[in-house]
C-alpha cells in the first residue's frame, strides 16, 4: 500500500511538472518616441514606462493579458522647442487588456498582441499663455482625466524569464481640454522598446 501511494505522489508530481503554467507575472521597463497630434500639427518627445502585467494561457497559441503601468510623456525632449514654448508633460496610468497570439514556446518564441488600453491623467499639464498673463486658461488642466488607446506589441522570448519587445500605443480619443474657452484635438501616439521579465 505505501508502495501505491508513493508511485500516485510520483506521477501527480511529474503530470503537474508536465502541465504548461497557465499564469504569468511580468514586470517590464519601455523607453520611446512620442508624437503628440495638436491641431494639425505634431511634435515628438520621449515616453517612458514601467508596468506590471498578469497573463492568463488560454491555449499553446492564445492568452489574455491585463495590466497596469505608469507612463511619462514629454513633448520637445530632444532640444527642438521654440523659446517661450509652452511644451506638455503629461504622466498616465495605463490599463491594457491584450490579447497575445503566440509564435513558438519558451526561448526564441514570439507574441503578437493587440488590444485597448484605458489611460488616467495623474500628472496633468496647465496652460500658459506668455502673451496673455490674464488669460482664463492660465493654469487649467491641458488634458481631460480619461483616454482610450489602441496598444498592439510583440515580443521575444531570450530566455525562460526574460524577453524584449516593441510596443505602440495609438491615442483614440481627444484628451484636449478646452474649458469651454478654446477648442481643437489633442492625441498621444507612442511606439517603444521594452525589457521585461516573466515569471
């Protein structure tokens, strides 16, 4: 009987070690390109972000990923603002839902995914209006709280717990708040680098 019972143990431990892990934690650091989209006219800048996402296995070929990261956007980092500009800087938290097609498992795998992501304004730029100090707008809020963006990505996997990727994330919605006192639109678009690691 203790023969019986050892050998159930054995083979519940290999059949567990056998099953692919159906969930995944990933901790991941992105830098890139922004493009801010303002009435016709774009100017570019630099994003940064760090994210934690949890990913659900649906099969071999598909999973579900939900997460949540902060994001820093600045326009005219690189030196190509006018003097007197009033550049933005905005910082968001970012709610992705993706849903991941997987190319391969483990090391040299890749994932294409694609999906929405619910942006919040947490550190909201205000206006400034040099030549007219007086002005209403002066020290609103420049971006309204919510945003819906469209996030597609793929990813290398260099090893059982690291993997590189390119990320984008497509501004949907008009974030410009106007007060009421001026109008136009406002998008944020990005494409970055990352590094992430899973476990």
């Amino acid at each position: 009987m203790k023969r019986l019972l050892w050998s159930l143990m054995l083979l519940a431990a290999l059949n567990a070690q056998a099953q692919e892990r159906k969930w995944e934690h990933r901790f991941s650091l992105g830098a890139g390109i922004t493009a801010e989209r303002e009435d016709g006219s774009t100017d570019n800048g630099l994003a940064l972000r760090a994210g934690y996402a949890l990913a659900y296995n649906l099969s071999e070929q598909w999973s579900l990923m939900a997460g949540l990261a902060i994001r820093d956007v600045s326009e005219n980092t690189f030196g190509d603002a006018m003097d007197g500009a009033d550049d933005d800087h905005f910082t968001f938290l970012d709610l992705p839902l993706v849903a991941r097609y997987h190319v391969g498992q483990g090391k040299g795998s890749w994932a294409l995914g694609l999906g929405p992501v619910l942006s919040y304004c947490i550190g909201n730029d205000t206006y400034y209006i040099d030549a007219d100090p007086q002005s209403p707008l002066n020290y609103l809020d420049k971006s309204k709280r919510f945003a819906l963006g469209l996030q597609p990505a793929v990813t290398y996997r260099l090893s059982r717990h690291w993997e590189l990727g390119v990320e984008a994330n497509i501004g949907l919605t008009n974030i410009k708040d106007g007060h009421g006192l001026t109008s136009g639109s406002k998008h944020i678009h990005y494409v970055m680098a990352t590094i992430g690691v899973v476990f």
